[in-house]
C-alpha cells in the first residue's frame, strides 16, 4: 500500500466533506431538540453559549491567521475590509466549530455555569483544534479536549449543575434520597455490588428513554441510535471505529457481569445493557470515536483503534477513579491514531491474523485484569500478566 500525503479527513467514499458535516449536524438535531425540551432554559443556554463561543474563537483565530497582506486592522470594520477577511474562510470553518460545539455542550450536563461553558469551549477549539493549524490538521477531538479540561478543573461546578438538573428534572429522586448518586453510573461509582438499587433507581427503560439525570447528550440512548443508523444509512461515518469501541466494551461488561453474578447473582444481561446505555460510550460511539479527521487512516488501524478506546473506556470506568470514562479514553485513543498509520506503511490494507490475534490478546488481558479487579484480586493476575514477559 502507498501512502500519498494529503490533508485529513480521510474519506474513501463518494462522499464530500461539506455533505458529511451536514449530516452529523442533522443527526445532532434530535439530542439537541430533548436537551432543549428536558431541560428548558438551562439546556438552552448551555447549547447556545457553546456554540457562539467556538465560533467567535474560530473567526478571530482564522482572521489572525490569513489577514490580507498589508490591510490595516481598522479596516475590518468597514464593508470592503472585512469582505477581504471573509475570502479566508470556508464552509468548514462554520461547520466545523458548530459541530465540535454541539458535542462538546451535550457532555455537560443542564445548568452548568456560563463561565465553565466559555472556559472549556474557548480550551476545547483553540488547543484541540486551532493551534494545529486549519481544518484537518488536529490530532485532538475538539470537544473531548474542553470538556476534559472542565471536567478536571470545575468538577464540583459539574457536580453542582448535576444536583440543580436532577432536584429540577426528577424531583422524586431527592425524595428517595438518590442526590448523592446523582446519574445512572454514579449509582454504582466504586461498588459495582449496588446495581441491584441502581437498576431500581434507574430501569433500562429510562435509560432507552433519557429519563435519567446526567449530560445532556448521552442520557437518551434512542435518539442516540436512530442518529447512528441514519448516519450509517448516509455513509457519514466509518462504522470499524465504532462498532470495534462498542464490541470491545461489551464483551468486557459481559465478563464483570458473570462475576458479579457468581458473586451475588446479578443479571448479566441487565447488568450488561444498564452499563452500555449509562454513561457515555454510545454516544461518544458515534460522535466522537468517528471523526475522520482524528482516525487512523486504515481499515486494520480504525479497528484497533476503536478497540483500543472500548478498552480504556470500560479499564476507567470499572478500576479508575472516574465512575465514566469514554471522553478520556477518546482522547487517549487520539493520541496513537498516527502511530497505528505508521506501523500500517507499506503494508496491504486489509486484515492478517497477526493483527487479529494482537487484538484479541489484548481483549483477553483486559478481561483478566479488570474481572479480577472486580472479584478483589488484581494483583494477582497483573502479576500473572507480566511474569509471562
């Protein structure tokens, strides 16, 4: 295979850029419609302040970069100079800052303070976008970067927002004492052994529903499948990437929960579905692991690579400090995109059974150390693990 250097997105179908823009942008509008509705007000703003944000910073950065030669700054405001400015710009670079801001606003939860919502978008399209230069050129999911900067630096503001959204939303929550556990995932945040109340709590049709507290974007897992399928049905997405992330993870879950249920008899099927539809692994699925700018350029590359996120996902979320962990593990995965492409240089792209069997392996590592973890022995198998090297 010959490696010919082009800018990213990498796309081998008949299908355009502009076009696959468009149709993330229409497969957002039914998350983004029940978030308004949900959530009313401070649903609403959340979204809108996103979005203004990235795209005021995407215009000032852009501007900046590709001023006309020799025009005076005070020139943009007068009706000549500022059509100069605007022969920089493309339909990506209104595009582009929309959809990374629809995302980036649909992993915050209701009523997070304006503040933390500028802070992380401004982070999220400048760092994760910007500083690399135009559209394509990023190694770094825009939306991933601000709300993992938020998450990290106003946690309790997001806890906050979590507490107004659910004593607003589902007040019988409170009644029944539920605040400290706030969403689905936080039901069982360090014991998995309390999925018998949190099932209670939160049915599996609540979650299919999104009548469940949490990020705007990622609580209803229907309108999250009907924009899967129709992107699918559109082409607009390469499906290895994101089919190889949900597959990985769910045949981990599927392993914790016959733990679980040689332990204290727990439903491995319920167990299984609670734990694919709580959190964010299905929306980030399809709208993040999916971006072709950040993916690697192969068919084997996007498989391991999804894969690769699947793992971390489910690692973070059963033996880490965070009770959810797909927004990390997208951005980790992110950062071996370029590597997987250069360990595919000058080879078929296709399938072999080395890399099959290396995926496996790794699956199968993974299910041992976080099933041991689970059933209170991970030192065991970790050194198990590595004494085999």
């Amino acid at each position: 295979m010959n490696f010919v250097r082009h800018t990213s997105p990498y796309i081998r179908k008949n299908v355009s850029v502009k076009r696959m823009m468009l149709d993330v942008i229409i497969a957002l509008v039914p998350i983004v419609l029940f978030a308004t509705i949900q959530n009313g007000w401070n649903g609403i703003y959340v979204i809108l302040t996103s979005v203004l944000t990235m795209l005021i910073v995407e215009f000032v950065a852009v501007a900046l970069i590709k001023w006309p030669d020799g025009m005076p700054r005070k020139e943009l405001f007068s009706k000549t100079g500022f059509k100069r400015v605007l022969e920089g710009f493309t339909i990506n670079n209104i595009t582009c800052p929309i959809i990374s801001a629809l995302i980036y606003s649909l992993l915050l939860p209701a009523a997070t303070p304006v503040y933390v919502v500028i802070v992380g978008a401004v982070v999220g399209i400048l760092f994760g976008k910007l500083v690399f230069g135009p559209y394509g050129n990023n190694i770094f999911n825009p939306a991933a970067v601000g709300f993992i900067f938020v998450k990290l630096c106003f946690s309790s503001q997001l806890d906050a927002a979590i507490i107004n959204q659910t004593s607003q939303i589902f007040p019988g929550l409170i009644q029944n004492d539920v605040i400290a556990g706030g969403t689905p995932l936080g039901q069982m945040a360090g014991n998995l052994g309390n999925f018998a109340n949190a099932i209670t709590t939160y049915s599996l049709q609540d979650l299919f529903f999104g009548q469940v507290p949490g990020a705007m974007g990622e609580v209803c897992t229907l309108l999250i499948l009907v924009a899967f399928v129709y992107l699918a049905a559109r082409r607009a997405i390469d499906l290895r990437a994101s089919l190889s992330m949900i597959l990985s993870f769910v045949i981990v879950v599927v392993c914790v929960g016959f733990v679980l249920n040689s332990k204290n008899g727990t439903n491995v099927l319920d167990f299984t579905l609670y734990q694919t539809m709580a959190g964010g692994l299905l929306f980030g699925a399809v709208f993040m692991i999916t971006d072709p700018v950040t993916s690697p350029v192969t068919k084997f590359g996007r498989v391991a690579y999804g894969t690769f996120a699947g793992l971390l996902a489910v690692m973070i979320r059963f033996i880490g400090a965070y009770p959810e962990g797909v927004a990390f593990a997208i951005l980790l995965a992110n950062m071996i995109a370029s590597a997987l492409d250069y360990f595919m240089q000058g080879k078929k792209n296709t399938y072999t059974w080395p890399q099959i069997v290396g995926v496996v392996v790794a699956l199968v590592i993974v299910c041992l150390i976080v099933c041991f973890s689970v059933n209170g022995d991970v030192s065991a198998v970790t050194n198990y693990v590595l004494g085999g090297f």
